[in-house]
C-alpha cells in the first residue's frame, strides 16, 4: 500500500510515474450536482483484506479507502449523505470497515498521506452504512456510482468480496432554481431561455420558468422567446395572451429567411388557442 509517509508538499497524485496501486478518479452527476471521487486502487494479491491486524483493511481501524495519498471526494454543491447534509466542497474520504457495519468519514483535510496523520475531530461528517456482497470477488478496489437520478445516485466502494454502498442525495431543484436566477442576469437571451425552455420542457419550476421566460423576452424579443412566452401563457390558461405572443412570433417567424424548427406545429397550436375554437 505504501512504505512511508511523505512530506506534504508531495502528497499529489503524480502520475509521472507507475505506481503498485494505480491512481484512478471517476465522476458523477446528478441533477445539477457533480461528485468527484479521487483514489489509489491496491490490488488483493492473495492478502487477507477485512480482517485483523496486518490484513489490507483491518477490521475498527480508520483505513485511507484506497492506497498512497488518502482518497478525496469533491461535491459541488451541498449535499445529503445517508440523509444527513454535507456542504460543497472536497474531503478527505475514510471509512472504518465493520463486520456488520462500515463508518464512512468526511475529513476537513483532504490532502494527507493514507491515514498516517488523520484526525478525527476534523471530521465534517460520519456516517453508518451496511455493506452487502458482491457478486464476484473484486481484485482491485474500485470505486463507482449506480443509479443516478435527478436527485440522488450512491456512491458504491468494492473490494473483495463486499460492497459498501453510500447513498447520496441533494435539493436538486431548488438548487436548480437558484442557479437559474442567478444565470438569467445576463445580456444574452440564450441563457434565461435554456432554463425556462427547460422547466416547461419537464413541466418542473414553471413559475421560476416564467420568470426566466419573461427576462429572454425582455432581452431579445425572436421567434424563440416570443413562441416560449407563449406557450407559457397557454400553460396558465391565459389563451388571449398566449394567442397575441404567438401570432407575434409566427409574424416574425414568416419574415425569416429559413423558417425555424416546428414554425408549422406551432402555428397548428396557436390556431388552437383563438376562442371560437
């Protein structure tokens, strides 16, 4: 795993080097969040690993969850694990192996070699997790990501003949509707429309994607904005609005020198709107 600790100033993942337990990093993103994981990956080589004194991993000692340089885990934004909130940032990754349970621990320093130095009052966050079998023994330990939704994914670490499964979850949408806001303060109509066209687009944040519709407008009034406004409007039920922005749009659309995309399904659906239909 490794002989010796090392100063500081060269606890980094170099990789001008090989190295007996390969440097390795994987990603995921869910909802607007993304969780980066970066780790050493020892090989079993017919070693015990969860067992006693002298096994890879011994069973109550706080262990590196990888090899040389204590794994980090980097979120984005603020984030639930196993329900309980962790904030944006990067931590050094440990876990106590159990024989029943697992602690997973968030470090405030996330740059020390292995678990030489750790210290557990600068722990942000401990968790207990159960770990389950794998199907087949894992050689090399790996870390990966299953089950990704808009709002959750769990982080799995597997080595051996277990798995220890980290469940991960954040606000995604009120996080999303945040950042929306926050984006839409810009000269470039694009922005505020992306968002907007996708709150409508996933029937999700509609009245945030209102406003965001109604800033695009504002900033360029096209075929795109003025068609988007109007479909929010039908949205709301407010036909007569809805029938005024989109005979505007398709007045402007005719004018162009290449119809846009969809110019006669939206035509289909503005005619829709007029009342004595």
């Amino acid at each position: 795993m490794a002989l010796a600790a090392v100063p500081a100033s060269a606890q980094q993942r170099d990789a001008s080097l090989p190295r007996l337990s390969p440097s390795a990093s994987v990603s995921q993103s869910f909802g607007v969040t993304t969780v980066s994981v970066t780790y050493g990956r020892p090989s079993i080589k017919g070693r015990p690993v969860f067992a006693g004194d002298g096994s890879l991993a011994p069973l109550g000692q706080v262990w590196r969850a990888g090899a040389d340089e204590a794994s980090t885990v980097t979120f984005t934004t603020p984030v639930r694990v196993e329900g309980k909130t962790l904030g944006a940032g990067t931590y050094g990754l440990f876990a106590v192996p159990g024989a029943s349970v697992w602690t997973v621990a968030f470090n405030a320093v996330p740059n020390q070699w292995g678990a030489f130095t750790y210290d557990l009052s600068k722990d942000v966050l401990r968790v207990d997790v159960i770990p389950t079998p794998s199907p087949a023994s894992v050689e090399q330990f790996q870390v990966t990501f299953e089950a990704a939704t808009d709002t959750s994914t769990t982080l799995i670490l597997a080595w051996d003949g277990l798995r220890v499964p980290v469940r991960l979850s954040a606000d995604t949408y009120s996080l999303l509707e945040a950042q929306g806001d926050l984006a839409a303060d810009t000269t470039d109509w694009r922005v505020p429309f992306r968002y907007a066209n996708w709150a409508l687009a996933q029937n999700r944040l509609l009245d945030a994607g209102q406003r965001w519709a109604v800033r695009a407008l504002a900033l360029d009034a096209n075929f795109s904005t003025l068609r988007l406004a109007a479909l929010y409007a039908a949205a709301r039920a407010d036909y007569t609005t809805a029938l005024r922005l989109g005979q505007d749009a398709l007045a402007l659309g005719r004018t162009l020198p290449t119809p846009p995309q969809g110019l006669a399904d939206f035509e289909r659906r503005v005619q829709a709107w007029h009342p004595q239909r």
